[in-house]
C-alpha cells in the first residue's frame, strides 16, 4: 500500500509556477491559541490532510501548548476554511485574523511543524499556567487608553520590526529575538511599574506571553491589545480618527510587510523612505534590512558591496 504523502515535496521552481498560474486570489489570515494538545503530531497529521485539499498555503507551528498559523486561503475556499475549522476541538469558536492586504504571495506551500512551544520565548514552562495573563483590549479600547498619561504603550516585537512600524511614543526594544525582548524591556520599564501596561505586537500571539511575563515580575495592571496591529488597523472607529500607529507592519511570510500609506523607516543603503524588509541575496550573509526598489537593483539585491562582490565570484 502506497504511504500517504503528508509533506509538499514539489520544487521552489515548480511551486512558484503553480502559484503564477493560479486564476483566483487569496485571502491572508492568522490565528493562534494556547491550548493543551494531547498528541500533537496526530493533530498535525488530521490538519494537513483537510487544508491540503482546501488549497491553504501556509506556515503552521503546533506543539502541547496550543497552534500558532500564518497562511492563506484561496478567497473561494473561505467558507470551507471556517467550516473546517469547527471540526477541530483545539480550533472551534478561535478567532480568526484576516489581513486587510492580498496573500496571493504570502506562501508558496502548506507546512505544518510540530515544535516544543508555538512561541520561542526562552521562559520557564510553567510560567503561562501559573500566571494570568493581561487584560484584553478592543481595538477602540486600546485607541481610546494609548495617550493616557497614565498609561504606557509598549512593543513586545523584535527590533526590525519596530524599525518600518510602531505606535507613537511607544517603548521599543533593542534585541532581535523575542526571548531577549522581554527581559530587555522589563528593565526600561521599572520605572512605569505603577502605570497601565499597554502592549502590543503583530497578531497577538507574543502578548499572551509577555503579559504573563510582566505581571510574573511585578506589574499590576498589564493590558493587551486583542488581535494586535493586524485587527487595530482594521476598526472603523481607528479608521475614522487619527491612527497612532505609523508605518507598515512586519510581517513573517513572503510579503514581508502590510504597507499602510505612510513610512517612517528608510532604505539602509541611499535613505530613501521605503518600508520593506528583504534578506541579502549573499547565501552567506542573508542579513535582513530595509532596502528600496533602486538599491535592490543596483546591489542585486546584497546588503553592502561586500556581499555582492562575493555573489557575483559565485556566478563568475
């Protein structure tokens, strides 16, 4: 009996013909929740077999803790998706987070990973169960409270990513990885112990942590923003008024970023305004940076002319 195939093993070159040929578009989406998962693999495994057949790319994380997905659905399979959504126990009634921009080039297949945790957060594994996490907020409660002199908003994502986006007057971190965020900022903030904690990131899913995290380490009142940039962008209430949040949003997935209007970051190379991250062309360098149409041209895509002098040796 043939084994079943429950991994894509096509080619780049053939998946991005594929997906060049597709007649419809796609819908980007994201969802998460922390949930206990008895056999992980075995949820997995039933995962895959009904996405598969629904046509969704995507990256999927699941692991004991719960699910944590990025993907995209093609726009006529959206009800389909939602219906076979409610025939999971771990992802019945979830809330789903649509993006406002196409996925149509957000993944090239459906990967779904079986991991220790859906978050790399370098915390103890106790941490979540023993602490309450913060308060949730709507997006209009969040807009209503993030100018608040008693309030302070704070950002739970990397550093890059704060780099093309942010909340204004929010305090960023330095550090790159998510488990060095957290105790980066518990530092900047002993001094707000006694103010309202707003925080935020891209989807929602680090907050859940990092509010656990902070109230673990002695802050009181530690609220967060339900859905993240992705669902506050898309309220009517903050459509209708004055955004506080400026630039694009990171994002991890072929896209690299859902680009409002606005730009406040610029290309590392000329300074010109630009909002997109892309990694070095240079195999042994893959830095990742801001870098314009113009520069990407002239550069072939290498951060520095370092790294192209070492990928055109390669082609030479």
């Amino acid at each position: 009996m043939k084994k079943e195939a429950l991994f894509n093993k096509k080619s780049r070159q053939q998946l991005i013909k594929e997906l060049s040929q597709e007649s419809f578009s796609r819908w980007a989406a994201s969802f998460y929740r922390y949930i206990p998962i008895e056999n992980p693999q075995t949820f997995r495994d039933d995962l895959y077999r009904c996405w598969s057949r629904l046509g969704i790319f995507g990256r999927i994380y699941v692991a004991r803790e719960g699910i944590n997905a990025q993907f995209c659905v093609p726009e006529h399979r959206w009800d389909d998706f939602l219906q076979s959504m409610e025939t999971f126990e771990v992802t019945r009634g979830i809330f789903v987070n649509r993006s406002n921009s196409s996925g149509d080039n957000s993944f090239l297949k459906l990967e779904i990973r079986v991991r220790n945790k859906i978050v790399a957060d370098g915390l103890e594994d106790d941490l979540f169960q023993k602490s309450s996490i913060g308060t949730h907020l709507s997006p209009e409660e969040f807009h209503a409270r993030v100018r608040s002199p008693h309030a302070v908003v704070v950002d739970v994502r990397n550093d890059y990513e704060c780099e093309t986006g942010k909340f204004e007057g929010a305090i960023t971190p330095e550090s790159t990885t998510f488990k060095d965020v957290l105790p980066e900022l518990s530092q900047k903030l002993q001094e707000h112990k006694d103010k309202d904690l707003l925080l935020y990131c891209t989807g929602g899913i680090r907050c859940e942590k990092a509010s656990a995290y902070f109230k673990k380490e002695g802050y009181k009142n530690v609220f967060q923003l339900q859905g993240g940039i992705i669902n506050y962008l898309k309220s009517e209430t903050v459509q209708s008024t004055s955004s506080n949040y400026k630039g694009s949003i990171f994002v991890f997935d072929g896209r690299m970023a859902e680009s409002p209007l606005d730009k406040i970051a610029s290309c590392h190379q000329c300074g010109a305004p630009h909002d997109v991250h892309r990694d070095c062309s240079y195999t042994g360098c893959h830095s990742l940076m801001v870098q314009c149409p113009q520069c990407e041209k002239k550069y072939q895509g290498c951060c520095s002319e370092q790294c192209l002098e070492k990928l055109q040796s390669l082609t030479s």
